[in-house]
C-alpha cells in the first residue's frame, strides 16, 4: 500500500532489476495510492496488445509483430465503481525461457514506465514508445497495472510478448576503407541488350537460307546453309578461351564478338541431296584499334564424304563489306594459316584475317557498322564443278541478329577513339567492402522491387542519361535538400568531416530514375498515389536510413507512418556521404570511358552484396519483412 505522500526521484535512479511480480503499488508510476479511499480497485485487460500493425504471430508464443519502431503499447482497463483509470505499462527483456529478465526503460523517468491518460471504464488506454528506447529483431515482455487515482489494482495483467520486425532490417559489414575498387566487367554473353529505343545498321532479314548455286543439266547443284540452334546461356562461356571453346552460338563482350555455326555443303538435288559435307565456321571481331578493327575466319572440317572427292575450295578475297567509311583491307591468296582445301577425311583447320578501317578523323562523332563476309566455295565431285557462296548476313542466330553491331566514336569524353559492341551490355562493379551502406541500399531495391533495376539475373538493364540538367531535376525530385539530414542518424557517419547524403536508386544519371518523368523519356516515375501534380516525388519511394546498432549499422526503412510494399519504382536512402558519392564519383566516370558508354546506353550493376535473410521464397528471394545480415564480397 501507499504512504498517501507522493515521491520524487531523478531518472537516473532507475532500476533494471526489480522483482517483475512485485505488486503494482511498490512502483507507483502513475501516483501515490490513498488508502482511505474505499471502493473497487481497477482492473487491466487480460490480453495486452502491440503494433501496428495489431498482429500475432507463432502461435504458440503469440509474439505482437510490430512493423514500426514507434510502438503503441495497449489494453483495457475496468473499475467497478465506473471510474476513469490510467495503465502503467512496463517492458522486460526476456531469458532464452521466454521469461522477463532486465527491465527496459521506455521512459525518462524513475520507473522507466509509460503512463497513459485516464479511460472510461471498459475502454483501451494506449501509449505511444518513443523509438529511441526498444530495438528490431529483440524479444521484449510487457505487462499493465491500472490506477484509478486512488487504488492500484493488486496484481500485474498477464504477460504479453512483442517483436519489432521492420519491413527491412539490413545488419552491414564493417567498411574495410583500404578495399581496392573492383575491376569492371563485360562477360560475354548469348542475349544482347540494346541501348535505349536504339537504330543502327540493320538486315532486312536474319533468317538462316539455305544458298544454292546453279543446276547443271543433270539436275544437280550444291548449296551450303547454316542450321544454328539456339546458343546455349551457360556461364561456362565467360571462362577463358570462351571463344575458343568450340561452344555454338555468338557471343559477345564489350570488346570482341565470337559466332560460331555448323554450316553444311549438300551435294544436289535441292531437295533431295545426295550427300552432304560438315564445317564449323566462326567469325571472330576483336575492336582492337582506335580506327580499326580485325576479324578473323577459321573454318574446321567437320566430316567430308567420298562423295566430295575433288574436295571443296573456299576463299573470303574481296567478300568483305561495311558500311560508310569503314574500309575492309581484303587479305590476299597466301594469307589462309592452312590451305583453305578439305578433301574426304580431312579435319584440318585453317584461318583467314581481315583488317577493317574506319575514318577517326572528325570529332565528336559516332558511327555504327555490321561488317559482313561473303565466303565463296568451290566443290569438286566426278562430273561436276560447281560454285556457291555462303554470306554471312543470311545465317544469323535468331536471338541474337545484331549482336555484331559495332559503333565506333570520336567523342571527347572518352579521352581516345575506339568501337565498342553496343549490344553487349557491360557492369558496373560497386566496391561493397569499401561502401556497404550505398551497395547495401542498391541491394535492398534491385531484389525486392519488381522492376530489378540493373540486375542482370533478371534481365532488367540500368539505362544512362547523359543530361545534366535533367538528372538535377531527377536528383531534386527524390532527394530534396534537406531531406538526408531530416531522416537520417549521424551515427552511421564514417568520421567527423562526414555528412549524411541522400542515396538514390535507381541512379538521377539513368532513364530508369524514379525522378525522371514518362513525358521525359523516363521508364519508373516515382508518383505518390494521390499527387495533385502528377510529378515524381521521393516519397513514393522505399524510404531508409541507416544507423548503427550495437556493433553493426544496420538500415531500416523509415517510420513516417508509410510501410513500404516493395511494389514501389524506387528508393531513397539517408547514408554517410562519404559511401555514397565514392561508391560513384571517379570510378564510375571511369567505367564511363574504358567501356565507351553513351546516353541510352544499357549496362548491369553488381552490388556485390548478399543476403542471409530470415525468410526466403522458393527462389531464395527475401520476402517481406526484409530481415538479413549483410555480406560484401
């Protein structure tokens, strides 16, 4: 019982380790009891509540769920003498029993409590805990003792359990600061990935035809056609010598294209040959020089029949083609590596390279080429000569028809002319180590979002924007000044002369930026539901900050009363400035230029960032809540 003379304590006098079933009145939070006030003491509900968002779950503990760090603490009270009452709430940590062990302040104040206001009798009294007091992914206890200003009730209601589990909870690794930037990568790859509503040089057709030369008088002719598959997308081409591999298909990097198709010589008729004789063509473009560059022929004999016992002759001398002022150097008859003849059994391999030039002399200029080869053929057999040219244009992969696009520039901004393949798509590499908290974020939104914005497993290219005036606008319509600071924890800060930045992803500098309208040219503009202006605004993005949290900084997705659906286009995060800007900056620029990229240009982001993660779908996807423990490679 009360002394009926009420006590004062400083804050700092709190104890964490009070008897957790010692009556209500023993720690009277709410003031002093009166004990000559007679009638019935108040009553707490007996199922205390948390949220948002108000859910239970595993059921045999029924943990409160609570996906925000502002939680609301609830439950009911009665008085049988119909008096308003107050609720003492109290929070513990728990034992690995599940029973209450350390008390948690979750108020500046003697007991550590939260008090609520007075309720009717029968009503819910709630209270609000400041975020700075319980912690994401900790178990926590809490119970309730009503006070009707006279009377405390004897006892504590039962224990309810609680869990903040946020929509994302990133734990990042510590930066490793002397971490050397990656290099940059372009694997290559069966598919190609075109630049932005890109145009270029084009073939009417793609088609593989079969190309026959004449009928003799007896009815018989020779024709020759590529039969490719479609090429295989194991990784096991990206491995050294991917082009030497023998693997069909065409393949590409930034830098070099390989083709290789079965191409069969049938002795006539059309359609009913006779006999046919098997070669493995490949066609090799490596753009080595910075106005030039070099293909390379190599025909293997597959299987040559009896049938063929002249053999079969072939040359590529003046079959080559390009387009403006690109310029083949034809190579001559002595420059085959064999001679260019199979006769039955023979398997033998020979090559044939070609030189082609391009004007580099205007500058700021680009230019596209689709250089073509045309190999003719001579097949001997008893009675008959005959001629027949296989053009290279007529025989490519369905999939992949312009893969050997080159577009070569003069443009200032890459320090040197050169050609790039425009089709095969690039990566950009963070250096997580060095930037976990900007990898992190980028992370967050490439997997969770469903438009994986640079993410190359699901074949979702990151497209660059090269003008500055509108990734300013970009920039300003999802990171406000201010904003950073305004949502953001100094404690995820690298040092004192760092300053918290606002992260965006996807990038201001790409088409795919939240930022960026459609009447822009934009791909995921970022528009809140509701907006009276119909323009792209931060807020409709997953929002973040990052903040430490015992040893780790961790990012969580920001408490402003909007829990992200991960059905967002974007994501706006408050980092140190320092990861966000060198996690970019010159590297980036430097990626810009060694792989010649262009506005509209496609290319993928590796974070390198993976997730241990709660909970995972049958893909291995996070799944919501986004719980995990980061790792950079």
């Amino acid at each position: 019982m009360g002394s009926g003379v009420a006590t004062t304590a400083s804050a700092d006098t709190f104890d964490p380790n009070p008897d957790p079933n010692a009556a209500p009145s023993t720690r009277p939070a709410a003031g002093p009891e009166i004990e000559v006030r007679a009638g019935a003491r108040p009553v707490s509900g007996k199922k205390p509540s948390a949220g948002p968002a108000w859910k239970q779950v595993d059921e045999g503990l029924g943990t409160w769920s609570v996906n925000t760090r502002k939680v609301q603490l609830r439950n009911t009270v009665t008085d049988a003498d119909g008096d308003k009452s107050t609720l003492t709430f109290e929070v513990w940590t728990v034992d690995s029993g599940g029973k209450p062990k350390t008390k948690v302040k979750i108020e500046d104040n003697e007991y550590g409590v939260k008090v609520s206001g007075y309720v009717n009798s029968g009503s819910a009294a709630t209270v609000s805990v400041d975020p700075k007091w319980l912690n994401p992914n900790v178990d926590y206890v809490f119970h309730t003792s009503a006070y009707d200003g006279s009377l405390y009730e004897t006892s504590w209601s039962p224990w309810a359990r609680l869990r903040i589990e946020l929509p994302v909870d990133l734990a990042l690794p510590a930066p490793v600061y002397d971490a050397p930037n990656p290099g940059f990568t372009t694997a290559p790859n069966s598919k190609q990935t075109k630049p932005l509503a890109s145009g270029g040089v084009t073939r009417s057709t793609y088609k593989a035809q079969k190309q026959c030369g004449p009928t003799d008088k007896d009815g018989r002719q020779v024709c020759i056609a590529a039969t490719p598959a479609k090429p295989a997308e194991s990784r096991s081409t990206r491995d050294v010598g991917w082009c030497e591999n023998g693997a069909m298909g065409a393949y590409a990097d930034r830098f070099k294209e390989c083709d290789t198709r079965p191409v069969t010589y049938y002795l006539g008729p059309d359609d009913d040959p006779i006999a046919k004789a098997e070669f493995n063509f490949t066609r090799t473009l490596r753009l080595d020089g910075p106005d030039s560059f070099t293909e390379t022929l190599t025909i293997n004999g597959v299987k040559i029949p009896d049938d063929f016992d002249g053999g079969i002759s072939l040359s590529a001398f003046n079959g080559h083609l390009c387009q403006g002022s690109c310029k083949p150097i034809e190579p001559q008859g002595g420059d085959w590596t064999a001679t260019p003849t199979w006769r039955p059994g023979d398997t033998h391999t020979a090559s044939l390279t070609t030189k082609y030039t391009w004007d580099a002399s205007a500058a700021d200029m680009t230019y596209r080429y689709k250089p073509d080869v045309k190999i003719e053929g001579q097949v001997h057999s008893p009675g008959m000569e005959q001629k027949v040219d296989y053009q290279w244009s007529k025989g490519y992969w369905k999939d992949n028809p312009d893969l050997d696009q080159i577009r070569c520039d003069t443009l200032t901004t890459h320090t040197a002319t050169g050609c790039v393949f425009v089709n095969s798509a690039p990566t950009y590499v963070f250096n997580a180590k060095k930037h976990p908290q900007a990898a992190a974020h980028a992370w967050l939104i490439q997997t969770m979002l469903p438009n994986h914005a640079g993410s190359e497993s699901y074949g979702k290219p990151l497209y660059y924007m090269g003008n500055s005036d509108q990734n300013t606008t970009n920039r300003g319509r999802i990171c406000p000044k201010r904003w950073a600071a305004a949502n953001g924890d100094a404690s995820a800060l690298d040092d004192a002369n760092d300053a918290l930045n606002c992260d965006e992803f996807a990038f201001a500098s790409s088409y795919n930026s939240g930022g960026m309208k459609k009447s822009e040219g934009g791909l995921n503009e970022a528009v809140p539901t509701g907006s009276t202006t119909g323009d792209p605004d931060g807020s409709a993005c997953v929002q973040s900050f990052a903040k430490k949290h015992e040893t780790k900084i961790h990012l969580y997705n920001i408490d402003n009363g909007k829990v992200p659906t991960f059905n967002e286009v974007c994501g706006r995060s408050s980092i140190s400035g320092n990861q966000n800007q060198q996690s970019m900056g010159g590297n980036f620029n430097n990626f810009m230029k060694q792989m010649r990229i262009i506005d509209k240009d496609a290319y993928w982001l590796n974070t390198r960032m993976t997730g241990n993660c709660a909970a995972t779908d049958a893909f291995g996807k996070p799944v919501n809540p986004v719980i995990c423990t980061m790792t950079a490679k």
